[in-house]
C-alpha cells in the first residue's frame, strides 16, 4: 500500500462495523490512515480490533447517521480524538424491501434517510473540517443499482441514483475549496448482510455465471477502489464514478439468447 501512502491523515468511515464498511477501514488503515469506525453497534469494535492488530490505529465513535445531532456529535468525537477530517467514506446503508405500489412512505423516508440523507449530513459535518484545511477526499458508496432499477427493494435504487448526483454537485461546489467527491458502484458483492443469499441453492453458481470476471466480488474489492480514490494518487479525480462489478454490468447483452452465435 505503500503507493496510495495515506500516512499522518484521518479517515472517517460510516458503518464500518461489518461488510463492505469493514473491508473500506481496514484497507485504509493498511494505507496508514487514522481511522474513525462509525456505527450504531459496538459490534465495530471487532473491526477497530481488527486494525489495531495489523499495527493501524483505529477509534470506535457512535452513530447514527438518521440523526443530525448523532452526526455533529460524532463529528466533535473524532476531531478530538484524532484530528481534523482528511477522509470520509460515505458508506453506512441498508435495503428494506418492497414493491413501489404498496411501499408505506414511512419506510420510503427510512430508506432515504439512510442511503441519502444521511450521506449528506455527514459530509457536511465532516466536510466542514476538510474545508477548514483546504483539502480533502469523500468517497460515497452507492451501487450498480444506481443506473439499473432493482425492483422490489423500495426506495433503494432512487436514493443510489441520488448519491450519485449529490457526489457530483459537492464535487463542483467544493472542489475550488480543495475538496474532492467520487463515488464507488459495488456488484455483486458478498458480505455477512447478504450471505444467506448465497446460501441459498444454486444463487451462488448461477450469480457467479453472469460475472465476466467470474467469481463474485469481497469487500476488499472495494476497499482498493476507494483507498485509490481516497489517496493523492486520485488529486485530479472528482466526480468521477468507478464501477467495481468484475464486468457484470456489461454482460448484459450477454444475457440475450442468440441461436448460432451463443458460444458452446
């Protein structure tokens, strides 16, 4: 990791805990960034745990991104404990199911709060301190399913799509301020949150045939993309998008019988 040195720099991560979340801090801390773990269950500690016996250094902070003032809070928490923000990683997210005719507004607004909103409150708050500084990286973590509607899953798919433009315009708001905002786009990943997918019987082997890259993606996928984008390797990168899927996303004519040309 010596190439993407993130050495001397706080790194913020929202629902670091588990999954993807954890992957992204451990990989920052492997860089050599402080690293605040954010999340509403201790259960994070195993990830702060997990740095500080690989030699990084690492701080559990509470919090719940829904709330503003669980946000301000930890904000305060983490530049008192480690120092002014240098990295956010917009990650801490979640999937409530269901169709669009019968959806209640009330988890629609659940959804949105989490998968957008709250993005939006952390990178003010966190952004702040960046812009303080006159430097800094956000990286938000949205989904393919930010371009690709993902039926069934309520307001998951729109509120992606949104993290995708809000990325933009901080982007081109702040980036004359020394501020940078990309977003990373995650496959076909397996994490604890969706393993029981995999368990299931055959999901595993037939997702896998629909990856080009051939097998399904670990968080530590993502995490490199993010170190990268995180790094001053990617200083003239903003509002960019990378797709981190093994080629699923451009398979999709694949997917269309064609007698005579489908391969053997």
């Amino acid at each position: 990791m010596a190439w993407l040195d993130l050495t001397d720099k706080v790194a913020v991560v929202t629902g670091g805990g588990s999954g993807i979340g954890q992957g992204i801090a451990i990989g920052l801390a492997d860089a050599g960034a402080m690293v605040a773990v954010l999340d509403r269950d201790e259960g994070s500690l195993h990830t702060v745990d997990d740095i500080t016996s690989r030699g990084g250094q690492a701080r559990f902070v509470r919090c719940d991104v829904t709330d503003d003032h669980s946000v301000a809070a930890a904000a305060g928490e983490s530049l008192k404990a480690l120092g002014p923000a240098s990295i956010l990683v917009n990650n801490a997210g979640a999937l409530r199911a269901g169709s669009l005719d019968t959806l209640s507004m009330s988890d629609w607004q659940a959804n949105l709060a989490l998968n957008l909103t709250g993005y939006f409150s952390c990178a003010q708050a966190f952004g702040a301190q960046m812009l303080k500084k006159g430097t800094g990286a956000i990286v938000h973590i949205a989904s393919v399913s930010a371009h690709f509607p993902q039926n069934h899953s309520g307001a998951y798919s729109p509120g992606k799509a949104a993290v995708a433009m809000l990325s933009q315009q901080l982007a081109t708001e702040w980036g004359p301020r020394g501020v940078r905002s990309n977003v990373v786009c995650p496959g076909l990943i397996r994490t604890p949150m969706t393993q029981a997918i995999y368990d299931t019987p055959g999901v595993l082997e037939a997702r896998r045939a629909m990856v080009p890259r051939g097998r399904i993606g670990e968080p530590k996928d993502i995490a490199n993309a993010v170190v990268f984008l995180a790094s001053d390797r990617a200083d003239y990168i903003t509002g960019a998008e990378i797709v981190v899927d093994g080629g699923f996303t451009r398979g999709i004519m694949n997917l269309i019988p064609r007698p005579g040309y489908d391969a053997k």
